[in-house]
C-alpha cells in the first residue's frame, strides 16, 4: 500500500516548485490583484462613504480568495495538458480523491497568503479599519465557503479534461459568471430579475452576505463604529455554505472521474505520441 | 505467480471524430483491429510497424490510458480496465515526448513522480542521480529547468522517471527516439541490465531494427492495426524470404497495404 499521505505530498510539492518557478508571474498577479481591488475600493472613499468602502473592501478580499482558489484547482489540470504531464499523472497509482486533495490543499495555502498580500497592498491604497468586526466570525465563514469553492473548482477542473483548447477559456467564463451574480461588490437586488436567481446557486453569494453582517457594516454607528454581529447571526448562511460544500465536493469528484473516463474511451488524453 | 506478464486477446480500439455540426456525422479510424499477443513474465517483446500503426495506441490501452472498445486485456495478472490501480503499482512508461513540467528541474520532476509512487526523498533522488548520470545525462544540470535541456536530455529524464520506479513490466513507447548512438547504447545496456538482475518485463517500440533485434526476445510486426507477424527476429527474416530485419520489416508491413489497396480498389 502505498503511503495516501506521501502521495498528497506529491502534488503540494509539485505545485509549490511551480509557484516558486513562476515567482515572477505571482508577483505580477498579486499587484494586479491589489491594483484592481484598491481602484474598487476608492469608489467608496470617493463617495465619502465608510459603508460602500468596507463592503467593497471585503468583497475584494473575499473574492481574492476565493476565486484564486477555484482558479488554482481548475487550471491545475488545464496546465497539465499544456505540459503533457497529464497521461503521466493519470497513470500513477494514485485515487482521484487524493490528487485532488492535494492540489485543493496547496490552493487553500496559496490563495489564503495571497489574500493575506492583497490585505497588505490594500492598506497603502485606503485607510482601514476593521475595529469592532467579528473577525473569527469571518474567517470561520471562509474555511466553510472554500470547501464550496473548491467543490466548483473541481468541477471545473473537467473542461480541461474534456477539452484541451476549449476547456481553460469555459473555466474563465464560469469565473466571470460566478463574480457577476454573487454580489461580490453590490447588492443582488440590483441585479436583473432574471440574473436574481442564479444568485442563490452561487455559494459567493452567501459567504458575502455572511461577510457583511460579521464585518458590521450594516449595523455601524452614526460616528462609524463597526459593530460586528455574531456567528450566531450567520447561522443559516453557514448552513447553506456547508451544505453546498458537501454536495458540491463529492458531486465534483464524481463528474472528475466521468470526465476521465469519457477520455480515456475517446482517446482525449492523448497530446502526441 | 505464473500467469502471463500481458494478454491481449482481440483488442479493439476505434477513434471517432465528428465532422458535422450535427450528431451522427463522424469519421472512424481504427487504431487497433482485433489485436492479440501474450508476454511472459521476463520476456522482451519489440513492436514494430509504420507510423500511425497503432503502436502507442496498444501501449496506451497497457497502461490503462485508453479504454479499448473490444477484446480482452489483462496485466500482470489483472484485468483492465477492471483493475487499473493494481496494474498501475506496476507499470512504468516512457513514451517519445518527454512530457515533463518545462519550467521545474529533472530533480522536481522526478520527485513529483517518486512521491506519487511513494518513494523517500533521499531514495529517490539518489537512485534519480545513479540512473541520469548512467545515462549521461549533466548531473550539473540535476536542478536546472528542463526548458533549457535539449530534447536528448529531456528524453532520459523520460526514460529516468519510469526506471526510478523499478517496476515490474515497462513499457517503451521509441524510447531512444532523439538519442545519440553512444547514450542509445547506454539505454540498450541499462534495459538488459534490469532484465538479468530484475528479471523486469519489457515491451519495446521502435523504428530501430537493430535496437530490436539487440533487445527482444520475440518481435510483433503491426500494420494498419493489425498484428501481421510474430515470432524471433531470425523468424520474421525467413518468413519475408531473407534479408535483413528492415527488410522483412518493409515487406511485411507492406503486404497487407497492398491487400487493403486492392479490396478499397475493388470495393470502388
Ligand atoms: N487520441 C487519439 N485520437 C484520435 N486518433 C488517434 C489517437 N491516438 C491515435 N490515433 C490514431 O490512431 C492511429 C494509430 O496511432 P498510433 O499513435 O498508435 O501509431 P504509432 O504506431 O504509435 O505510430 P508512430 O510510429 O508514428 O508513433 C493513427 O491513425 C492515429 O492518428
Ligand atoms: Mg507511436
């Protein structure tokens, strides 16, 4: 029996030597990232408006999380077909269950040093203060809403698998789906009636309004005290948050293994040779 | 254990691709046409046949990277696809393109690879370190990107990754295509070598006759995937009236060419 902990590893080190040789394009990717959030959050600095400049604030930070999270555990697989290495890792003596966690465990690492940088470059850009928010309440909120996350990931993640070409641009797309109905940076009510509904698949959607109330924007004094309300007010977001996270993780790894061997009866894996 | 190393009994493998924007339009290209060939354990076997023969197609139904769409495949005594985790503990596999992660080392390629098969650190890079340097590979260039190693380099990395692992059956998809003659022989030594002290099954593909005739007990000729001539390489040079192995190679792949050309020609 070979060691489950051993091969966990494997894919943890894989993917930090990866990181560690695209240094360069991290670096370029965290700058843009607090770059863009930063420009989002001085909408609300320039409206003079405490309450817009925090909910963007930890959209941003949410978001950054989360979407590196997904995006990290989709393309892992989208990178492997561009290097070809994909045969090679399908054919080691390795259950799906633990290669995809341990790409899902190094993206959880990764995606949380992340945010914690963008957080960092945040403050150059804004003035914030987070006194008074329910900060355990949140990051409870974020290891919950990751489990989702990295159960769409993982769905994702078969596109690539499918489809050499085609797969890495759908993952892109459902990216930008995910970004537009969660409310990321505005209220769902402001969305199309139609689009509404999509809103409440997205486990964005919960995890950011869960956010909001731990954070305390809604409930802040008149003179700008953030007044964090407690877990206990999120119960039925993170009811829902896990919920999603335990259908939407063993529902990943089910399509994965489909996916696998739709390839593998029409040759799909295949690069040259 | 005496069971067979491989069984293949009229495997099939077909490759659909749809022309039409609508369903039911598809072309059909048949890889493998019923083939059915058995290896002993320790045995080498070569596979020879043209190009786009089906070759790495059958490598890749034996290592459980293609599901064949007929016939029967067993490995070491287990059934694919039915048992593909126990046939993956024991297979290894290099194939022509040197499929690595570019920007990372032959050292973390290599470690990437061990780990997944459960290797110790130490143990493995050691024994990465001895197969390389055998295989002449710059061991000044152990930690560098394989980016900037040229393609010989990259295909003994290949051919170092599967060896690393000692398994029992190894299978070789042209594993000295792009090598120098000096590095193809170190290859050919270090294959026997695991053969006498291992006792390592080999199935080898190749478009060198004499690295077949050197390596393989037993030789299958494919073509248009078909099985159309087994047996020593003395057998199949008497069998296409002698010569040498290109030669038989040339008039036995090509017979069923022509056999094929008349009945389309007839057919029309
Ligand atoms: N994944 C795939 N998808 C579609 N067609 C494929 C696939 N793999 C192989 N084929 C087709 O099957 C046939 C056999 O290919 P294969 O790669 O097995 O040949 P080969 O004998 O290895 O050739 P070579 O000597 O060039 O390596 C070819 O016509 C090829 O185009
Ligand atoms: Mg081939």
């Amino acid at each position: 029996m070979i060691s489950r902990f051993k091969q966990t590893w494997a894919f943890v080190y894989r993917d930090y030597q990866l990181t560690r040789r695209y240094w360069s394009w991290v670096v370029v990717f965290t700058v843009y990232a607090v770059v863009s959030g930063a420009s989002v959050a001085l909408i609300g600095v320039a409206s003079n408006d405490r309450k817009l400049t925090l909910t963007l604030t930890i959209g941003v930070l949410f978001w950054s999380v989360l979407s590196v999270l997904f995006n990290e555990i989709a393309m892992s697989i989208a990178f492997e077909r561009w290097e070809g290495t994909l045969e090679y890792t399908f054919m080691a003596p390795v259950s799906r269950l633990i290669h995809l966690t341990g790409v899902s465990l190094y993206a959880a690492a990764y995606s949380t040093l992340r945010a914690i940088a963008v957080l960092g470059g945040l403050f150059l850009f804004l003035d914030l203060d987070f006194t008074g928010a329910n900060l355990f309440g949140l990051l409870i909120v974020l290891v919950v809403s990751s489990l989702a996350f990295v159960g769409l990931g993982l769905i994702a993640a078969i596109l690539p698998v499918m489809s050499p070409e085609r797969g890495a641009e759908a993952t892109n797309i459902f990216q930008s789906i995910l970004l537009l109905v969660s409310g990321v940076y505005y209220p769902i009510s402001v969305l199309p009636k139609w689009v509404q509904p999509f809103a409440a698949l997205s486990p964005a959607t919960y995890a950011l309004n869960a956010s909001r109330k731990l954070l305390g924007v809604e409930t802040m004094t008149p003179d700008g005290k953030l007044i964090g309300q407690p877990l206990a007010s999120v119960q039925s977001e993170l009811v829902t948050l896990a919920a999603l996270g335990l259908l939407l993780v063993p529902l990943g790894l089910w399509v994965f293994g489909m996916a696998e061997r739709w390839a593998k009866r029409t040759g799909k894996l295949k690069r040259t040779g | 254990m005496s069971c067979l190393a491989i069984r293949v009994s009229q495997v099939k493998k077909v490759f659909r691709k749809r022309t039409g924007w609508w369903r039911g339009q598809s072309t059909e290209e048949w890889a493998l046409k019923g083939v059915s060939f058995h290896l002993k354990q320790g045995e080498a076997y070569g596979l020879l046949g043209p190009n786009g023969s089906g070759k790495s197609t059958l490598i890749r139904v034996l290592s459980t990277l293609l599901v064949p769409d007929g016939g029967e495949v067993e490995v070491l005594g287990y059934k694919l696809p039915e048992q593909e985790a126990q046939v993956r503990e024991r297979i290894g596999r290099v194939s022509v393109d040197a499929a690595f992660y570019k920007k990372l080392s032959a050292r973390e390629n290599l470690l990437y690879s061990a780990f997944l098969y459960g290797f110790d650190k130490a143990e493995a890079e050691k024994r990465a370190r001895e197969i390389l340097g055998r295989l002449g590979f710059p061991l000044r260039r152990f930690s560098d990107p394989l980016e900037e190693a040229s393609r010989g380099m990259q295909q003994k990395v290949a051919i170092a990754r599967a060896l690393l692992l000692q398994p029992p059956l190894l299978l070789l998809d042209e594993p000295t295509t792009g090598l120098d003659p000096k590095s193809k022989r170190e290859v050919q030594e270090f294959i026997e070598e695991l053969r006498r002290e291992s006792g390592t099954t080999i199935l080898l593909t190749t478009h060198d006759m004499f690295e077949a005739e050197r390596l393989c007990d037993r030789i299958g000729m494919l073509a248009h995937g078909s099985l159309v001539a087994e047996g020593s390489a003395e057998d199949l040079v008497r069998l296409a009236g002698g010569g040498t192995l290109e030669d038989a190679f040339i008039k036995l792949s090509g017979e069923k060419l022509t056999g094929e050309e008349e009945a389309t020609a007839e057919g029309a």
